[in-house]
C-alpha cells in the first residue's frame, strides 16, 4: 500500500529534518484544499440573491432559473 511506503520513507527521516518535512507536506495538503475550493467556486452561480451550487450537467437548471429572473 502506498501509505505504507510513505510512512517507512517518513521512518527513514532524521529527527532534526521532520520539521521541515511537515511543513512541506502541510503545505502541500493546504495547496490540494485551495484548488478544490477554486473549483468548487466555478461551478457556483449568483442567482436570485444567494448562491446555488450547481453540479454538472446545470444547463438546463440554470437556463430555467435564468427565464425565471426575466
């Protein structure tokens, strides 16, 4: 398993390097976190006054709350 290996490369670490290897790490996972919030964002449409998320496909939703608005 890949997060056996992980950890036995982690084991392998001097303890005077894990500092720096967990602020790479935490970084890294604050990194994947901003890019799934980015595009979660883009699939999120102002509509009549609040924000709805719509998941693929939204045409057809937003099309009818787009004609409700007119």
């Amino acid at each position: 398993m890949l997060q056996e290996q992980i950890i036995n490369e982690i084991n392998h670490i001097p303890d005077d390097k894990l500092n720096e290897l967990y602020d790479l790490i935490h970084y890294f996972r604050l990194g994947l976190l901003y890019e799934q919030q980015e595009l979660s964002a883009k699939n999120t449409y102002p509509l009549r006054g609040v924000k709805i998320r719509y998941d693929e496909p939204f045409e057809s939703v937003a099309e009818n709350d787009w004609n409700a608005l007119k």
